[in-house]
C-alpha cells in the first residue's frame, strides 16, 4: 500500500472508531463520554444536578485523559530517537486497551451504576485509549482532520461550502480535495456512531468487540505502507 493510500485510509479508520467508541461507551457507561472530554463536562453537570449516576467517571475523565496525553507525547519522543514505527507502538497500545475494555464490559456489564468499580475501571481504560488516538492522531498526522472532534470540522465543511457557492473578494475557493476529506471524516464519525447504537441494542456489551477489530485494521494498513522517515 502506498504512503498516499495509508494516510487516506487510517484517518478515516481512526474516525470511525472514535465515533464507535464514543457512542459505545456512552450507552453503556452512564452518559460517559470517552474518545473526548467536552462533554463529560456537561454531563457530569447534569449528574450533579439530576442526581444520576456516573459522576464520579466523568470527573475523572480529564484528568485521566491529559495525564494519557502527556505520557503518550512522551513515549513517542522517546520512541521516535530509536524507531520510526512510534506511530504504530503507540496505536498497538491503544488496541491494547481497546481489548482490554471490550473484555471488562462484557464481563461486567452492563453497568446500572456509572459510579460503581467495575464501570470506572471500564471507562478509565477506554479514556486511556482514545487519549492516546487523539494524542497520536496531533501529532503524527497533524493535516488530517480530527478524528474525534467534529464541531470545529463541521464548522469548517460549511465555511468552505459558503466560499464555493460565492468567491467575493477571498480570491479563490477553497479546494475541493480539503473540503471531501473533511466531509468523508464527519461522515465516517458518523457511521461509527450509528453501528455503536445499532449493535448495543442487539448485543448490549458485546458489541466492545468491534472496535479493537478498526483498531487492528487501521494498524495493518499502517505497517503495509512504506516506513515514515525518522
């Protein structure tokens, strides 16, 4: 597979199971969300103020979530003086985690309780995973849209559209190749959360298997292309 194709390929792969994952965790998690932390603040607002359960998740999802971060830049600069695969280390981590949670759902789910042990522990782990997409994705491929933030490339896709329907004084339209990538992300997001939704209401945790699956296939089509340059 060529350098083109992989860098195509993985983002869109990396999207869908942002959006899988997300979507998954937030039906089986009591309103967690866990590929980003923006909304956990609204929803552990909301636990506070409903007296629903799950808090205690929420509020610890940041802290979890930079402290992932932190440790993934840090890896991956220690990584990339020796190896130019600290791209594919670092995702391998993340499918770790990915099975790791897939499992700890399944055999303690579902989880009634978002405060109770076991659906912390759950989520913790699947925070720890897509810490470390959103981490990777910044830095390795940093002209990729984002894979797990979509307001600000929906926001985007509009504005682009609005300078395609009228120039004015801008001087040109923007590209139509930046404008169909950021639209296939949103819509590959999207696709990813509708199988989550499907899924858990046909399999309730089991369907935690089929994100370390993208995970695993995003990761081969990284090694079958060429090896970046250090």
């Amino acid at each position: 597979m060529s350098q083109f194709e992989s860098r195509n390929v993985v983002p869109l792969l990396l999207s869908v199971n942002a959006g899988y994952v997300d979507t998954a965790g937030f039906l089986a998690l009591q309103g967690l969300f866990t590929a980003h932390v923006t909304g956990n603040f609204v929803t552990f607002g909301a636990a506070l103020a409903l007296g629903t359960s799950g808090a205690t998740a929420k509020l610890l999802a940041l802290p979890v979530f930079c402290l992932v971060v932190i440790a993934t830049r840090l890896a991956g600069t220690l990584l990339s003086r020796r190896w130019s695969r600290a791209f594919e280390v670092l995702i391998g981590v993340k499918l770790v985690l990915l099975v790791l949670g897939a499992v700890l759902a399944i055999h303690f789910g579902p989880f009634h309780d978002g405060d109770s042990r076991e659906a912390i522990i759950t989520g913790m782990v699947l925070v720890a995973a897509m810490a470390i997409q959103n981490a990777v994705h910044r830095i390795h491929l940093p002209s990729s849209p984002p894979s797990t933030l979509m307001t600000g490339t929906t926001t985007q896709v509009m504005i682009d559209l609005a300078d395609r329907i009228y120039v004015g004084d801008k001087g040109q339209a923007p590209p139509p190749a930046r404008l169909m990538q950021m639209a296939i992300n949103v819509l590959a997001f999207a696709l990813g959360c509708g199988a989550a939704a499907l899924l858990f209401m046909r399999r309730g945790g089991w369907c935690f298997v089929v994100p370390p699956v993208i995970a695993a296939l995003a990761l081969g089509v990284r090694l079958a292309g060429p090896e970046p340059a250090r």
